[in-house]
C-alpha cells in the first residue's frame, strides 16, 4: 500500500527535478528501539534524485514535516524515521480490507500464463515424505502465483512407465498370485508398493550370490550389475516387451497402474491437490522418441559405437536420449511432454517442482531444448528442493524404509485429536467437529512447516513439534483466527459492535505496528511470488500472530466501559484474522473455526 505521504514526498522532490522517475518511493518497517512507525532509507533512493544520501534524508524529513499524515519525521544520518498518526496508518491498511486484500494483485500488464508441473509420482510406490514436500511446494506456489495475478496452469506428470514399473510387474507375476488389492485390503499404490520392495529383495540376493560366485565383483555397484542378474535381465526384457506392445505385458500394465492411480487420487484428495491436466509418461515419451530421432537425422544428436543415441552438451557433458536397444530414458519423455505442454498451453514460462538431486537434467533438459531450436526454452525453471529427513534418518524407497505420505497424515491427524481432546476442561464433552478440525490442524501443521524453509534448504521434519501451539507452527497461526473467532462470539453475546470504528483511537505501540505489518502484506505476497518462495509469507504470518498476541496481551478488547475503543479493537482483530486467513489460504491451509 502507498502513504499519502510519500506520495506527497515524491511530488514535492520531483517538482524541482523533473527527470527523476516517478517510482513510489519504498520504505521499511523502523527498527526496534526506534521509536518511528516506518522509515525511509535515503541510500536507496538518493541516485534518482542526484543527491546524496544524507542530504536528501534531511530535505525528505522538512517535506515530510509538513504533510498532516506525520507527527514526526526525524533524520537519522541517511535514514528518516517516520511517525504516522493512526488515523493515516489504518486508513491505508486495515480500515479498508477489500482494497488491502486486492492490492497484492499485480497490475494487468504485469501478469503472466504460467503452467508449474509438480508431483511427478512413480506408479511403482505410492507417495512418501519427499512427495508430500514436493505436493506442499507445488500447490502452495501456484496458488500464490495466482494470488499475485497471475494465470496458473498446475499440471502432474505420472511416471507410468519404464524399468523401475517393470520391477513392481516382474515381482508380481512371481509373487502376487493374481491377487488385488481390494482382496488383500491395501490401498492400490500400497499394494504395488510392496512388490517394488519385493523385486529389490529378489535382485539382492541374485547380486550377493554373484559376487560370491564371482570375488572379481565383490567391488561392483549393484547398479552395475543389473544385466549380470537373471531378475534384472527379465525386467529390462519386460520394459523392451512394453515397448513393442506386447499384450500380455501392457494388460498387466493397465491393471496395477489403475490400481496405483487410484490411491494417488486418494492421497491428492485429502491435501487438496488439484491439477488442470496430467500426462502420463507412456502418452508422452513417443514424441520425445520422434523428437530426439528428427534431432540425430539433421546432426543435433548422435549415434554412439553402441547405438545408443546421444546429445554432446558441451561443459554439461553427454547426455544418453535413447538407449543402445532403442529404449527410452527419462529425459526422452521429459523433452516430448515439454514439447507437448508448450503445444497445448502456450505459456509465457513454465516450473518444473522437482528435488534438487535432478539440478544436472533439468540443465541438460533445458540445454537440449535450446540445440532444438526452442528459443522459448530461456522462459524454464526448476524450482528444486532439498532432502526432507525425519528424526528417525533418511528414506529408501526399495528398501521399504519411507514414510508413506498416507501413514503420515494419519500421524498428523491422530497428534492434532488427540492435542484438542488434551486441552479440554475436566468433564468437558468433545466437541461436534473434532475429526473435522483434527484433519485441518494436523494438515495445516504439516503444511506449515515442510514451507517455512526456503525450498532449497534440506530439513529435518519433527511431526510431534510441528503441533505444538507455542513457537514458530501453523497450528500457533491458526489460534490467533480462532482466538479472534472466539472473540467475536462473545462480542455478539454480550451485543458488542464492530461497525463504523474510530480508527484514531487506536494510538499504542502495539496497534499501530499491526496496522504498519498489514500495510506490509501486498508486497510480501509479489515478493514471495517473484520468488517462489512461500518461506516468505510464511515468516510475515508468524510476525503477525505475535504482534496480534503482543497486543491481546496488552489491551484489553472486551473488557473496559469505553464503548468506541472497544468498537474499534474489536474492528482490529477481526481485520488481522482475515488477514491471516487470506494468508493461509494463499498457502493452502485451512483454519478451523476453533481449536
């Protein structure tokens, strides 16, 4: 939101030098111990003006001086610390909500179409903690991308094919006795799972017993190994099958992807996850097949010794596209669904959520795009993130050791009830909606903070203290918008107003720096938007929610027999809940009416 009086500021400094832009002139939230509302940095603005900075900081205060929205303006070497009435503080933030929610929308010509895939599950395992951040990263940037203005085009991308879905396949046809997993009573991803978990057991017994066979590979990789196993040999012979359409082999294909989407669909449900599209890699991977072939014929790529297709990607290395029998790679089908999403969506860029150990493809990627001839190929992104741990250690998926995305919410849901059923009074009933509130904190507290970390920090994820309603949570965020719901029902019962506040009365240290961090809250949503960074919102809720609780502390908002005061403390917080609540939303978290 813009001051009035640093509009008039930039007026009064321009009317002598008319070059200078017209840019709003920024300012900062004073530091502690000032003694100001607000402050000017003079360092950042005194090029525009042609001045220097402790000389334009002097002449910005005598301007300022005379503007009836400032009782003080004093010059602190290159810096103006700036005291607001209150009068000017609310009338620019909370005394006009609608205009406060709406202005952290960009203007029109700054909005962009922006397509962001994420997810990306295999359909050899269901979701664990490392999709669950990934989903939590996507959904939430693309709802504050949207929140900024900007058209958003969320998309999955299923990995439905290749050698690691021919693991789960092999495993079982050997195992599975043509069971499902309605008959076992496993959810579907569940169920496939455990044969993903089968094959790896199966082929670590074939590589111990090789190497014991054979002690010049007592020093191989089992990677390296793979095609010297009996199981390895029949899963890469069942991926060249799928390849050629082999019926048998795409019928059970069919079968057990169905079953895995399925329970992908449940785990999406319950988060919230929404896609406008999803591709699946066995519709894509032809055109990257086709693309990559066009490529070798005009001499983009070539053909190593062995026939396996190549892109020299100069300092990047090479990058293997197609494999010596002809088979695909990941990054076959990575080049046709991006071909495909540009052919169909058209974006002005597009963002890949992805775990930073995929940093050297998605360069390659991007870096094979651009020998295609694709000169939208500048306008892509990966937005990458770190590891996600537990207390416990790190996962591995083919040893079984995740923790399942459904397991763990769960966790959360069960440690939210049974937190809520805790904080009941001795003899007190529980309420209605506790199972509906239990899943929008234990969610909301998941949420929170697998984002409050920049997306590139690697983080050790505590279920436990992510629940706890004191330190730096969601569920301490989400308190403050049911202290405040809570409020306001005893407002109403005792006939208490809102409407028509005095703003002006509200003149302490404590309410005037709510109104100074709502004047904050557009610019807080573009920055975090420019930057894909919801740690950012998520950092100026939590300074919300300990101003407002700073402030319940110290005022009293019921209580006292000044009617217009509490009239206009009572306008305050409802102002700061919704607020909030914009807030979490933005972030995809819900807030209960109590808790």
């Amino acid at each position: 939101m813009i001051l009035n009086c640093l509009s008039f500021l930039l007026d009064e400094l321009r009317a002598t030098r008319p070059e200078a832009p017209a840019d709003p002139i920024p300012w900062d939230v004073c530091p502690a111990g000032q003694n100001a509302d607000i402050t000017v940095n003079c360092f950042r603005i005194a090029s525009r003006f042609g001045m220097r900075p402790d000389a334009l900081a002097g002449e910005a205060a005598a301007i300022l001086k005379k503007h009836a929205d400032v009782r003080s303006a004093e010059c602190v070497k290159a810096f103006v610390n700036v005291v607001l009435t209150p009068e000017a503080l609310f009338r620019a933030s909370l005394a006009d909500m609608p205009a406060l929610l709406s202005g952290a929308s960009l203007p029109a010509q700054d909005r962009k179409s922006i397509l962001i895939e994420y997810s990306a599950p295999n359909t050899n395992k269901p979701q664990h903690l490392g999709h669950v951040r990934n989903n939590t990263i996507g959904m939430a940037v693309a709802s504050l991308l949207a929140r900024a203005g900007h058209d958003v085009v969320p998309v999955n991308l299923i990995n439905d094919r290749g050698i690691h879905i021919c693991k789960s396949m092999l495993a079982y046809q050997r195992q599975g006795n043509g069971r499902t997993p309605e008959q076992e009573g496993i959810k579907g991803d569940h169920y496939v799972g455990n044969f993903y978990v089968k094959f790896n057991q199966m082929f670590s017994e074939e590589v111990k017993a090789l190497k014991e066979a054979h002690p010049e590979l007592a020093e191989k990789d089992s990677d390296e190994l793979f095609l010297e196993t009996e199981i390895g040999r029949e899963a890469q012979e069942m991926l060249r099958k799928w390849e050629a359409e082999d019926p048998e082999v795409r019928a059970l294909w069919r079968t057990m992807n169905t079953w895995v989407i399925d329970g992908f669909n449940e785990t999406y449900r319950r988060m919230g996850v929404q896609f406008r599209k999803t591709y699946l890699e066995s519709e894509t991977y032809l055109l990257g097949k086709s693309t990559v072939a066009e490529g070798l014929e005009k001499g983009i790529f070539q053909k190593r010794e062995d026939g396996a297709v190549i892109a020299d990607l100069g300092k990047l290395g090479q990058k293997v596209l197609l494999r010596k029998d002809g088979t695909s790679v990941y990054i076959t089908q990575d080049i046709g669904t991006t071909l495909l999403k540009r052919r169909e969506h058209n974006p002005d860029s597009m963002i890949w959520v992805v775990g930073d150990e995929q940093n050297l493809h998605f360069k390659m990627l991007f870096a094979i795009l651009k020998k295609l001839g694709c000169s939208w190929a500048d306008a892509l992104f990966h937005l990458s993130y770190g590891m996600v741990n537990l207390p416990s250690g790190r996962m591995k998926s083919r040893e079984g050791t995740v923790v399942d995305a459904d397991d763990l919410f769960d966790e959360m849901h069960d440690l939210a009830r049974t937190a809520a059923l805790e904080r009941l009074a001795e003899g007190e009933a529980a309420p209605a909606d506790l199972e509906e509130r239990a899943e929008i904190v234990g969610m909301g507290a998941l949420k929170f903070m697998l984002l409050k970390f920049n997306p590139k920090t690697t983080i050790l994820f505590d279920p436990k203290a992510s629940l706890r309603f004191e330190g730096d949570t969601g569920p301490y965020v989400q308190y403050v918008c049911a202290r405040i719901n809570s409020i306001q029902r005893k407002a109403e019962e005792r006939g208490f107003s809102a409407a028509s506040p005095d703003w002006t009365l509200l003149d302490s240290p404590e309410e005037k720096e709510l109104a100074v961090a709502a004047l904050r809250y557009a610019s807080v949503i573009r920055t975090a938007a420019e930057k894909l960074d919801c740690s950012i919102l998520v950092a100026y809720l939590l300074d919300l929610a300990k101003s407002f609780n700073r402030f319940y502390r110290e005022k009293p908002v019921l209580n006292g027999d000044d009617e217009k005061l509490r009239s206009a403390r009572l306008a305050l917080c409802y102002a700061i809940r919704d607020l909030i609540a914009d807030g979490l939303k933005t972030l995809t978290i819900g807030v209960p009416d109590a808790m």
